[in-house]
C-alpha cells in the first residue's frame, strides 16, 4: 500500500498538474494568452471541444478521440489531415503559421471545429 | 387471380383506415419495439398495416421475387453496444438462410468494416460465404472508405463500378442503381453524390419505362431524417427529381441503424436495422453514437429487412426481421405495438 502511495506521489502529481493547466487554458484562450505548451481538443458525442482553440504561433494542438466511432481531424484547407482516429487515439499539429484554421471530420462532416494561431 | 390481388389491397385499404395511420403517422412510423412493419405499394398507393396482423395473409402471396437487406456490420467494432459483432452477423445470416422464400441475392447497404481493415473485410467474407444467396450487392459506407479514399473496398467489393462505386443492373424486370454518398463530404455538409455520379444516375435512368419498378439504395439516407447528426444526403433532391416519373421507386439506406420509413408520392423511402449495434432515435441522446441496451435486448434492435417483389402487380412488400425473432411469422410478432407515431417534429 505504501508503494502505491508512493507511486501516486510520484507519478499522479504531475499528471494532475498538467489536468489542472488543461482546465485552466480556455481562460487564457480568451485572454489570447494561450501558452505553447500545448493546446488538447477531446472529440466527445460526436463534438470538437472546445469548437475553437487560440493559440499562439509555433503550438502544438493535439485532438484525441473520446467516441467509441472512430473520427478523422482533417483541414478544411487542405493544411493537416490526420489518420482515422479510433477510440483513445490521438492526432497532433504544430501550426507555425498564423491564421485561421477550420477543420472537421471527414466520417462525419457536421463536426466542425477551428484553431485560429496567433 | 386479379380478384385476390384486389381483395388484398382492399384489405389493406380497411387496415389502413383502421389503424388510423395518416400521412404524418406514417412517416413517423418506427418499429421500435422490434417487431416487423410491412407495407406494400400498389399502383402508387401506399399501404402500411401491421406485420403481426396480416403476416399470415402475406405469406400467402407468391412474391415474383425475393431479396433481402443487411447494413452496418460494423466487422471490427468491439464495444459494449456490441462486443461480437461478427457472431451477431452470422446471427442475420442464418436468418436468411432460413427464410421461406429463397431470396434471388442479397443487398448490403455499408459500413461493412468499423476502420476500413483488410482484417475486418476478410472476416466479412468469410461470414457472407455461409450465405445461402451468392449474389451479394454492395455500397460502401463511410466507414469502408476510411483510410484510403475507398480503395480497399473498390478493389474487394466495387468491381465493374463507376466512380466511388456505384452501378445499376436489372433484375426480373426490377431496375437497381446502387449510389455512393459517403465520398467527398464536405465540411459542415451530410452525405453527397456529387455532380459526376448524379449526371450518371440521370442518364442510367433515361429512356427507361415509366413503370419499370426502381430500387436505389444507398448508405447514407437519401431523404433527411435529422441534419443535425448528418443524417440525410445534400444533393438527395436532384436524385430522386429523375425517378420522379417512374410508377414505383423504392429507396433503401442504411447508416441510422434504426428502421425509418417514408412514403412521398410514389417514392417509398426505407432504412435498415444495423446487424452491430442500435443508434439512438433522432434527437433523443447527445449524439449518434451506438446505443447500449441490456444484452438480452440487442437481437431485438438488430436485423433484416427482405422485399417481396410482386413484379406483375407492381406492389412490394418490405418486412424488417429483428435478429430476435425465430422467422417472420404472425406468433413471433404478436403483441409487439408496431405502429408507434412517436417524435413528432
């Protein structure tokens, strides 16, 4: 039992951590204070969310998967196209060009969702 | 012979008036229950009653032919709503193999695989050889075209098609037209055709009689039941503009893994059970994903659907099986509400 104190102290703090930043970004989303440390999108009930994510130049977004349907996170441009994305999978980006990016599922083109790099 | 064909209908007719089924009834009728809705179209007159009152009655009829129905297999797709989907395939399968009336071929209308996996679509043929019809017909589903823009499926399934996959043959008089609407979508869009395949359709479809009876079918709906989980064809209208002067046009989808039914004139519209998993009703969960019901529930939310084709009498009978039941009999039906004119709007 001990050990898995340990462990948790270890191991769980950071992780944690890095949740409580999660919960922490849309505000800075909002403030356009995003850091580059990583933006997460979770595809959940067949939704992008957050819909839209601000983050800075040279950030990395990384969607993951949620549905027990897989999903695909492809540029509406023509900008990124990920691989179809099963259950718990994930697909990451680094934008280094400011802009606009909408973005959907190309399974299921009703998901829309937009990274707009500032 | 006329006379019993017009006995037929009149009692179709009365059962029509008792049931109390109007238009708006009827596009909302769902079998949700998991019994079996047949309905038969006779000189552009649809005709619903209940599966559990006349099956008997339907038995009786001399069909010209047969054919059956499977959609969304889903092979691959390991999830609670369904951990064995291919077990619950063969399910349908032998469903099929046990039918009264032998049908002439078979119509999958996609989603064979969950991931577009040569694994996933070996283990489908694999299971579709134990079928006792050899003729099988296919569409894909968005799910067959996912990680190579369909390839793996034009190579497996689409043989001889045109474009993503569609074709058309005929059969004992009966015109089909097998139509792709999972290729290209767009964003924020539903399902598409696209301008080469309706250009094609147009064109497949001139010069043919006007009662020569059609079947389109097709994965994704070709009449929009809910927009907001995509559940409809964009450029559906154009499509159905060129049968609009054939006497009888019956449109087959899959993809809402829930049996929907509509009647437009002389077009009659008809979605499939799944052979994996059951989707909720429109609106009525936060989103398309699969349902999960109480394990001892799911065969009654799974099944087929087989077409009696009375060519000569241009009527057709459609009857939805769930894996559940032993066959489409009156006494595997009995008691299930049928007609049920829920979700309005």
């Amino acid at each position: 039992m001990k050990k898995n104190n340990v462990w948790i102290a270890i191991f769980a703090m950071p992780a944690i951590a890095a949740l409580l930043m999660l919960v922490a970004s849309p505000s800075a989303t909002a403030n356009d204070q995003a850091s580059t440390a990583g933006t997460n999108v979770v595809i959940d009930n067949f939704v992008f969310g957050p819909q839209t994510v601000t983050v800075p130049v040279g950030a990395t977004v990384t969607w993951t998967n949620h549905d027990d349907i897989p999903h695909t996170v492809v540029s509406t441009e023509g900008v990124f196209k990920s691989k179809v994305r099963d259950t718990d999978e994930k697909f990451s980006y680094t934008f280094t060009k400011p802009g606009t990016y909408p973005y959907y599922c190309s399974v299921h083109p009703k998901m829309t969702g937009t990274v707009v790099v500032k | 012979m006329p006379d019993k064909k017009q006995d037929l209908i009149d009692q179709q007719l009365q059962d029509l008036n008792n049931d109390g089924v109007d238009r708006r009834g009827f596009l909302k009728c769902m079998a949700w229950a998991g019994t079996g809705l047949v309905w038969t179209m006779s000189g552009g007159i649809p005709v619903s009653r209940a599966f559990a009152k006349n099956a008997g009655k339907d038995a009786g009829v001399a069909a010209d032919f047969t054919f059956v129905q499977i959609s969304d297999s889903h092979i691959g797709f390991n999830k609670p709503a369904n951990p064995d989907v291919t077990a619950t395939l063969q399910t349908a399968i032998n469903k099929i193999n046990a039918m009264p009336n032998k049908p002439d071929f078979i119509i999958h209308t996609g989603d064979l695989s969950q991931l577009s996996k040569p694994s996933e679509f070996d283990t489908l043929d694999q299971s579709l050889k134990a079928a006792s019809a050899k003729q099988i017909f296919f569409v894909p589903g968005e799910h067959d075209m996912l990680s190579d823009n369909g390839e793996q499926y034009l190579q497996r399934y689409g043989k001889g098609t045109k474009g993503a996959g569609w074709y058309s043959f005929d059969h004992k008089g009966a015109h089909f037209v097998g139509l792709v609407n999972v290729a290209n979508l767009k964003a924020g869009g539903m399902g598409s055709l696209g301008h080469e395949q309706l250009e094609w359709l147009e064109d497949d479809l001139k010069g043919r009689s006007a009662s020569t009876p059609i079947v389109l079918f097709a994965h994704i709906p070709l009449w929009t039941i809910y927009p907001d989980w995509g559940w409809g064809t964009d450029d559906s209208a154009q499509a159905l503009s060129y049968v609009k002067r054939f006497g009888s046009v019956t449109v087959l989808n899959g993809h809402i893994h829930q049996i929907m039914q509509k009647v437009e004139g002389r077009v009659s519209f008809h979605t499939a059970m799944s052979t994996a998993f059951p989707q909720p009703a429109p609106g009525t969960a936060p989103s398309a994903g699969p349902m999960k019901v109480p394990a001892d529930q799911l065969q009654q939310v799974l099944g087929i659907t087989d077409v009696n084709y009375l060519v000569s009498g241009r009527s057709l009978a459609i009857v939805d099986s769930p894996l559940g039941a032993s066959t489409p009999l009156p006494s595997a039906n009995r008691g299930g509400s049928l007609i049920t004119d829920s979700v309005s709007g």
